[in-house]
C-alpha cells in the first residue's frame, strides 16, 4: 500500500497527494488517496484487502466533482465479461482489466498531454 504512494510522488502528473485513510493491520489493509493532478482534476483512490477479498476504485474526477473516468470492481455489472471489473466513461460502462495505480497513471498522463 505504501508503495502507490511512492508511485504518485514520484510521477510529475499530481500537485498534492493526501493521504485520506491507512490501515495497515497485516490481515486488513485500506488506503484511500485524493490527489490532485497538474491540471487541478483530482484522482481518489481507494484499496481495500482482506485474506479473501480485494476492493478498487480509481475515480478522475474534474475539479467541481462531475466524474471523467473510474475503474473499480464493484459487483453491480454481471452482464460484461470482465465481471466484476469494469470502467466508467461517462454514462457508459464498459469491460476493463484490474487496473493497477501505475496503469491509471499513464492514462492520465496520456489525456493531460
């Protein structure tokens, strides 16, 4: 966990990272992030871990709050192929992979440039 906050220093797209949430109690671990990025947009992440049980979501959101982008694995879209991971654009949901934080990071370097 502590290693995705290294992650965000060390990349140039974020102005400030807060760290919102640690936990680190070797069977439960929880991290909850707001960082802003270059252009004032903000990133929120948020992993939960269990021995059995793994919880993502990375949202990009605009500065007034409205939603760019966010992948998570919440299990309330049974009908695509990547059950339960999938990525929110807009009104649309679409498949998507487990997204890591570095994943999430060159995509937003990507839409920034």
């Amino acid at each position: 966990m502590r290693g995705i906050v290294s992650l965000l220093k060390r990349s140039k797209v974020f102005t400030d990272i807060d760290v919102l949430e640690l936990v680190d109690e070797g069977t439960v671990q929880l991290l909850r992030i707001r960082a802003v990025l270059k252009d004032a947009s903000v990133l929120y992440i948020t992993e939960l871990h269990t021995a059995d049980f793994q919880k993502y979501s990375y949202q990009w959101q605009k500065k007034n709050g409205d939603t760019l982008l966010r992948w998570d694995n919440a299990p309330h879209h049974k009908a695509l192929k990547t059950f339960p991971h999938h990525r929110h654009e807009g009104d649309k949901v679409l498949p998507s992979h487990r997204i890591t934080v570095d994943e999430v990071i060159e995509v937003l370097k990507n839409k920034l440039d």
